[in-house]
C-alpha cells in the first residue's frame, strides 16, 4: 500500500488523516450534546463534558492543518466516471468540508469564554486573555468579549454547528453509499480499501 496518493487511490496518510478527522467530528458533536441533553449546568460531567468538546475542537485544528498540507502535496486520485455537475458538486462538496473543518475549531476557539484544559494535561489560553485580542478588539475595534463573541458563537453553534455541517457531512456520508451501491463504482473504496 502507498503512503502517498496514486492516481487510482488515497494513500495510507490520506486516509488516516480522513477517517481521523470523521472520527474528531463525532467526537466533538458527541461531547456538545452529551453536555447539553444529559448533564446539569454547573456539575463536574458538565465541565468535563464542554472541556472535552474543547480539546477534541483543537485537535481537529491541527490535524486539519496537516491534512491540508499533506493534501497540497500529493496528487488527487483520479475521480470515478461521472457527469459534469457530478464532477462538480464532489468537489463543491469537499472544498466546503474543508471550509467548515477550519471554521468550527476557528469560531469555537475565538467565542469560548473558558480555556482549554487541552485532555486535562495543559491549559490552553482563551483567545479573550490573549495580547493579540487586546490589540485587535479591546484596543483595535473597541467593542467587550460579549459584543465580539454573539456573532461568532452565533456561526459556530446556530448557522454552522445546528445546520450547514450536519447538511455537509451528511449529503457526504449519502454521496459516498450512492456511488458504492448504486453506480457501485470505486470512490468509496478509493477512501477504505487497503490495497
Ligand atoms: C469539529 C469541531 C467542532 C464542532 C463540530 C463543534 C460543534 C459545536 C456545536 C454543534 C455546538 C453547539 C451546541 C448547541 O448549543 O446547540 C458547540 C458549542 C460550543 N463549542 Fe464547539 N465545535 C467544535 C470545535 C470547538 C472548539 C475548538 C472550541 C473551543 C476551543 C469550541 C467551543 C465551543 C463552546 C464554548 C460551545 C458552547 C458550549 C455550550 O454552550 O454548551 N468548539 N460546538
Ligand atoms: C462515514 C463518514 C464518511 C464517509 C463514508 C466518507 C467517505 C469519503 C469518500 C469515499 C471520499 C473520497 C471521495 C472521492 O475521492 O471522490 C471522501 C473524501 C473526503 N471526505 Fe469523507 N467520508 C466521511 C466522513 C467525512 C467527514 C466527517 C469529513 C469532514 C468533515 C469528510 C471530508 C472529506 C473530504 C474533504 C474529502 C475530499 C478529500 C480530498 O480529496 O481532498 N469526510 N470521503
């Protein structure tokens, strides 16, 4: 197996890195609506819940940032036979997942008003305690925390967290069964076949 992409197939860095990254998705949503549906505010599982939502958020940051660049590196496998809009739409589709695995650990990091307690190893300070915010928004815009973080939160929790990254991964998921079972071409087995 190749570790770096072929014309025919990802290779073995692009699929860990791909499945790592569904695997950081879940993560993540889990731990929000764990928080959320099950825990009591203000109770330790809440805490653990929201710093693991966290830490699980930052990580993806950074293997997103490896993805990208291992990404930029390589070859893109050849894409199974299809119509124009076909074409399209898959890659419309990825450039927008890559799109929304930037912005939600971006926003979540810029509008959380708690550090990061990174897996209860270290702490990671929250961007509001930073010499950068205090150049660029206290100093530079001159508006407080809570003025600065509505309208991010708003992004990362009601326009792209409850709807446009649901709508993504799941017309994704979707595209991926269609072309396996239906068209029963390779693209799912381009992504998992070990060979
Ligand atoms: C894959 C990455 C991420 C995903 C998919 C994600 C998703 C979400 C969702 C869906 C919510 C809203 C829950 C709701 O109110 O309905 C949320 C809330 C939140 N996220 Fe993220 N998030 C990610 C990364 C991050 C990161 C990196 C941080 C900060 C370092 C962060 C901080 C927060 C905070 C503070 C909340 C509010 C928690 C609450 O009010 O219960 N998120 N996130
Ligand atoms: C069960 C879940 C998933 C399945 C079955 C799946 C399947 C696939 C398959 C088959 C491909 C190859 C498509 C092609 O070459 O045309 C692919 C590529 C891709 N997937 Fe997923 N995926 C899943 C979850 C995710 C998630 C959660 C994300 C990100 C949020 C994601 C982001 C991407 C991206 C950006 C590509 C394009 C890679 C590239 O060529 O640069 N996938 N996925």
């Amino acid at each position: 197996m190749s570790i770096k992409n072929t014309t025919r197939d990802y290779g073995t860095i692009a699929k860990w890195l791909h499945w790592l990254t569904a695997v950081l998705f879940l993560g993540a949503y889990s731990t929000v609506y764990f928080r959320q549906w099950f825990t009591e505010e203000k109770t330790p599982e809440n805490w653990t819940a929201l710093q693991l939502h966290l830490s699980i958020g930052v990580t993806l940051a950074v293997i997103v940032a490896l993805r990208i660049i291992w990404r930029v590196m390589n070859k893109k496998p050849n894409m199974e036979p299809g119509t124009k809009i076909e074409h399209l739409t898959a890659h419309v589709g990825h450039y927008a997942l890559y799109a929304v695995m930037l912005l939600m650990p971006i926003t979540g990091y810029l509008g959380t008003s708690v550090n990061t307690e990174f897996f209860f190893i270290f702490d990671i300070e929250k961007f509001d305690n930073t010499a950068l915010y205090t150049y660029l928004i206290t100093d530079g815009i001159g508006i407080t925390f809570q003025e600065f973080e509505k309208p991010i939160d708003f992004i990362h929790k009601n326009i792209l967290g409850a709807w446009l990254v649901w709508i993504l991964i799941l017309g994704h998921i979707f595209a991926a069964l269609y072309h396996h079972f239906v068209k029963k071409d390779r693209t799912l087995e381009k992504m998992t076949k070990s060979k």
